[in-house]
C-alpha cells in the first residue's frame, strides 16, 4: 500500500516536472532548444521513474546520491535515444 502512494505521488512529481520542463524551454528567448533536447528531457524524466528513484525533495537523498541519480538517469536517457534516434 505505502509503495503504491509513494508511486503514484513519484508519478505526479515526474509529470509536474516534465510539463514545467517544457513550458520552460519552450518559453526560453535566448536559445530555443532542439526538438531533440526537448525529447531527452522528456526520456531522463521518465529514466527516473522507471528506475525507481527517489525524489530529491522527498526522498532524504545526500547530494552525491542525488547526482548518481541524475548520471543513471542520463545514461538510461541516452541510451534509449541513441537506439531511437530522439
Ligand atoms: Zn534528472
């Protein structure tokens, strides 16, 4: 039960990032990314919750733990575009 909650708030936080993600880049007037770093955004988003991580906010995460999230996260990312050329 406790899982499934915890789950369903990461599954909130990844999409409230994501849509954030994107309204920022979106709206940014020095440089508008490529659609390809909008997609690898979206992909390390998405690389987080299925490699179930915890949140930064709620999770109680040292910032070396936090920083090994994001580099799995980004491998994972990586490696699903380059086979999907994102
Ligand atoms: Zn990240």
């Amino acid at each position: 039960m406790l899982s499934f909650e915890l789950s369903a708030i990461d599954l909130i936080l990844v999409v409230a990032v994501i849509i954030l993600t994107i309204l920022y880049l979106t709206k940014s007037e020095v440089k508008p990314p490529t659609e390809e770093k909008q997609t690898f955004t979206i992909v390390h988003e998405i690389a987080h919750q299925k490699l179930e991580h915890k949140s930064p906010i709620f999770g109680n995460l040292t910032e070396k733990e936090t920083q090994e999230q994001e580099t799995e996260a980004d491998q994972l990312a990586k490696n699903v575009c380059m086979h999907r050329r994102c």
